[in-house]
C-alpha cells in the first residue's frame, strides 16, 4: 500500500473513531454525581478508543515512511473532509455551500501535492 492510501485510511480511521465518540456521548449522562454510562454508549467508547489507537499506529509508519511536508497536511486535509462527510450522512447535520467549496478546495491541495511525487 503506497503512502497517500496509508495516510487516507489513518484519516478515515481517526474519523471513524470521532463517529464512534460522538455516537458514545449521546447516553453519558453528565448532570448526576457519578457518570453513567449505557451499554451500547460504552460499546461504541471502546470502538472509537481502537480506532484512535490504529491510527496512532499507522500514523507512526507514515509519518516514519513519508516527508512530514507532505504526509501532515494531506492528513489534515482528509480527516476535514472525512469529518465533514461523517457530520452529513451519520448525523444529518445541515452543510452550506461553503462546506462543500472547502472541501474541493481540500482535494484540490491534495492533489496537487501529490503531483509528480
């Protein structure tokens, strides 16, 4: 696997664990004394957790295998528009039009990055 994919899955895997986390705080219930947690909240907790630590893992390689000038930014940028993504179709959050000229813009940049490299 060549370093843009590796770098896409370590964004796609740290915005999966955003997903997770997000879908977790949904049941904590942060107004008691003690925390409580449902099942299915802790669940998706130690999902997300997993998927942060494999993509601190494979951030490791990448950032070990590739030019940080280049492996940062194209990783900052897909985890943008992996997020953004995410907010749209696992939350049905409302996006602009703003939103979607950035994340072309995004792509944009990380195409051009990755031009004859």
């Amino acid at each position: 696997m060549n370093g843009t994919m590796l770098i896409a899955l370590a964004a796609l895997l740290n915005s999966a664990a955003l997903i997770c986390l997000r879908w977790a705080e949904r049941d904590i219930n942060w107004s008691q004394a003690t925390l409580s947690i449902s099942l299915p909240s802790l669940g998706f907790l130690g999902l997300g957790i997993l998927a942060y630590g494999l993509a601190f893992v494979l951030t490791i390689r990448i950032m070990g295998q590739n030019e940080l000038a280049y492996s940062g930014p194209v990783f900052v940028g897909l985890q943008f528009v992996f997020s953004m993504l995410a907010a749209r179709f696992a939350f049905q959050e409302q996006l602009s039009w703003t939103h979607g000229a950035g994340v072309m813009c995004i792509l944009l940049g990380v195409a051009l990055m990755g031009w004859r490299r």
